[in-house]
C-alpha cells in the first residue's frame, strides 16, 4: 500500500476487541475503493477468535475478502466455537465468496 493512500485512508473494519498489536484494519480511500490491509491480516478477536477474514465473508464484503486474501490471510483458520470464514460465506448464500475462499484453499 503506497504510504499516500494510507495517510488518505479511511479505517473501516477493526477488530475492535482485538489486543492492540494484532489489530486489524482495512484501509479505504476517499472514494471508497479498498487500498490496504494496515496490520496482521489473521489477527483474531480476543474471546471469539475471529478474524477479518471472517467477518467480512459473514457481511458479505467481497471485496474485502479479495484484500484479505490478497494480505495472506489464512482460510483455513477457525475461531473459538469452530466457525471459518467458508462456513460465514455458505451461511449467509454468498457462492461468489465461497467460491473465492475455496479457490484459496478452503475446505469444509
């Protein structure tokens, strides 16, 4: 990510309960197209272990999970209960992000 589009960045999706050196952020510029993942792309929730990853396939956020993916985020991580970021995917009848997230290696 070129340092100028950080500085213009926008944070957006943050583990909010994340400790504070794994936090996660996804960086948006001001015309709301995705520059940059700005920390630990597989930092994970304290509690639940979720990662952006996850979350942003349970919202649906295609192009997020693209930036995620595009980080190293690792698809085959689980949270605390079990849950991947596939499983949030099918759940919610995203194919397109399913099928992105098998493409990376992601196994039910």
């Amino acid at each position: 990510v070129a340092p100028r589009a950080v500085a213009e960045a926008e944070v957006v999706l943050r583990h909010q309960q994340a400790h504070a050196a794994g936090e996660v952020a996804v960086a948006v510029g001001q015309e709301g197209q995705l520059v940059g993942v700005l920390a630990d792309p597989d930092a994970r929730e304290v509690g639940s272990g979720n990662t952006a990853l996850m979350l942003a396939a349970n919202r649906a956020r295609l192009e997020e999970v693209r930036l995620l993916l595009q980080a190293g985020a690792d698809v085959t991580l689980e949270a605390a209960d079990g849950w991947t970021a596939l499983a949030a995917a099918e759940m919610i009848g995203d194919s397109e992000i399913a099928e992105l997230l098998r493409a990376a290696g992601a196994v039910r």
